[in-house]
C-alpha cells in the first residue's frame, strides 16, 4: 500500500498502529515495523523513499502525540523536492474487432 501510494503521487505516507506489544492483533504491529525496517519479508521496494515514511505506534491516549508528529512530519515533507510524477495511466485494451 505505501508503493502503491507514492506511486500514486503522495509526498508522504504515516504508517500508524497500536503501540508496541499493546495490540489486540498481538503481533501484527511487530511484523509490520519489521517489514518497514528491512528485517521480515515483503519489505519496502527500494524505490520508496524512507525519510517519506513515517511509523507511528501509539496507544489510544496518545491523541496529541500523533497530531504533533504528523504535523512535524507534513511540515518536514513539504521542505523535501516534489517527488517524481506518477506514471501516466495505461489505457484500457480495446476488444478485438469481430
């Protein structure tokens, strides 16, 4: 999904979850940091741009701390160069003439 959306053309991408070891889904949290950080497959392509990724884990409380570093981060990623335009969309196949 993060390819997807910078592909897409998102300047950035805030990954968000239950704080560590805090998570109903007891582990998938975990796996998906890992994934995030290169360490349990499938991780990110190297194409995707880390400093444009954001991982969040907090616990529900945690409202303002999430506010905050989004708001950190939507400012640190305007400050970047555009990332590059999304590829123009492919045409739809044309049925074959009968």
């Amino acid at each position: 999904m993060i390819e997807a959306a910078m592909k897409a053309g998102a300047a950035g991408v805030i990954v968000t979850g239950c704080q560590i070891g805090d998570c109903y889904y007891r582990e998938g949290n975990r796996m998906i940091r890992e994934r995030l950080l290169g360490m349990r497959p499938p991780g990110l392509k190297k194409t995707v741009d880390r400093q444009r990724v954001l991982a969040l884990w907090l616990s529900r409380p945690q409202k303002d701390r999430f506010l905050s570093e989004a708001k950190e981060f939507v400012a640190f990623v305007r400050q970047l160069p555009a990332p590059p335009p999304p590829p123009p969309a492919k045409a739809a196949a044309k049925p074959a003439a009968q």
